[in-house]
C-alpha cells in the first residue's frame, strides 16, 4: 500500500477531501452494488448521474470474487469521477479503484467485521498499491431491516441511544479513524436524523458520510446542510433501470 491514489491529482483522496470540505465543497456518491448493475446496464446507469456526483461508489453486501474488479474497470472506460469501494468483506479489493474504505462495523459487536474481515483485507493491500481511508461504520436503526444487518449478523443502534451513538463514533476516532460513515442501510424507510448527522460531525470533527434510504434532492441538501461532507444514493439510481426508466 502507498500514500498516493491511481488518479493524476497531486492529493491523495482524503486530502482532496479534506480541502474540498475546507472550501464548503459537498460530495454526492453513487452507490453501484455489483450485484444489482452487471456491465451491459451500466452505459445508461451512468449516463444517468445526477450532476452533482462527485464520487462513484463500488460495493455490495455479497458479492463474488473478482466482480468488483471487472465493474471498476468498465465504470473507469465511461466516466472520469474517482472511483471508491465500499466493500461489504475483503473479496471486494481491487487495485483499479482510486480509494478503499478502509471500514470497521463499530456499531456492531462482531469480530468478523471488527477485526477479522481488516486482516484478511491486510493480507492483499501489502501487495498492491491502493489509498485506503480508516473508516467508522456505523449502522443506525432505518425502520427496517438491512442488508447489512443480516449479512453481519449485527444489531443497529438504537436512534433512543444518542449518547451510544456518539461514543461508537468517538471510538472509531480514538482508534485512528480518518472518517465516519453512518448507515440507516439501503432502502431504508428513515435516513439518519438531521440531529444525529449535526452532534457526530460536531463531536468527531472528520469527514463524514451519509447514506440509506436518500432518495429526494431535498433529503440529501438536508443531510449536507445537518453537517453530512458526502451523501450516499444507491436504491434511488437503481430504480432507474429496474423501473426501465432509461430509453434506448
Ligand atoms: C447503502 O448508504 C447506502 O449502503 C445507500 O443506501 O440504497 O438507500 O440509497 P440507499
């Protein structure tokens, strides 16, 4: 692993980051799941982005080896947006990509996501040359059950827990995180409350991510203006192939 990213900017994808929330900049990520957009809907997919997107995501709950890898190279050929994986375990590792969330599930309890799926992760990242960026991820109650909660066999925080929340994020810091990702899950029915997003930004003071159930441009200018540096939309995009709402 090296300091420096794939792309041509003399930053690498979190000092970029870090300037661009200095100057107020926000970031809008598209979340493509591999397991929902194989390569022959993806020229219309990204034909699609909303305007403001600055980052493509790349990951998913379950998806198998070597299918991360094939899509970040097929999404690098039609956009030039930084290319991040998100990955839902260490098979997603693909030195393409521009940047790795480097995630550890601190909502949860369990050592497969804690420490396991890091070491495994660890084992490739010496091998190749890919920016990765310590994260803390935490799931947060949505209304609903998640992908994320099933396949990690993990409990979401409670949103009548604040102080619970804050202090999983406040370790996350302590233990080297670079920023926070808080997760309502895909699809969810409540995206993160404007009050949780104000009081981690205020209390971590790192970048942080924002993602599940933002479907409505108000939702996500509200999750920015509560303190979110980026946005997450996944479920939003993909209704746009599945409802077949892309002409030919
Ligand atoms: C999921 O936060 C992302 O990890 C995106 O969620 O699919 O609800 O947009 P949605």
């Amino acid at each position: 692993m090296t300091e420096f990213s794939n792309s041509s900017d003399p930053l690498s994808p979190l000092d970029r980051w870090k300037t661009d929330i200095r100057k107020g900049k926000k970031q809008l990520a598209v979340l493509i799941d591999p397991d929902k957009c194989g390569e022959d809907v993806l020229p219309k997919l990204l034909s699609h982005l909303p305007d403001a997107t600055t980052h493509i995501f790349v990951g998913g709950s379950s998806v198998a080896p070597g299918v991360t890898h094939d899509l970040i190279v097929a999404i690098k050929r039609l956009v030039n947006l930084p290319i991040w994986i998100f990955p839902g375990d260490a098979e997603q590792i693909s030195p393409a990509a521009d940047a790795l969330l480097f995630l550890s599930l601190v909502s949860g309890d369990n050592p497969e996501y804690l420490i396991r799926q890091q070491e495994r992760a660890a084992a490739q990242l010496q091998a190749i040359d890919l920016f990765t960026i310590a994260t803390g991820y935490l799931l947060i109650d949505g209304g609903r059950d998640s992908a994320v909660a099933k396949v990690t066999k993990t409990l979401p925080l409670s949103l009548n827990d604040p102080d619970k929340i804050a202090n999983r994020a406040m370790a996350a810091l302590y233990m080297g995180a670079k920023s926070i990702y808080l997760e309502a899950g895909s699809g969810a029915k409540n995206p993160i409350p404007a009050t949780v997003i104000t009081r981690i930004k205020k209390q971590t003071e790192l970048p942080l991510i924002v993602g599940g159930g933002l479907r409505e441009t108000q939702q996500i200018e509200s999750a920015w203006a509560a303190g979110a540096d980026m946005v997450v939309i996944g479920t939003a995009i993909e209704e746009i192939i599945t409802n077949n709402k892309i002409q030919n």
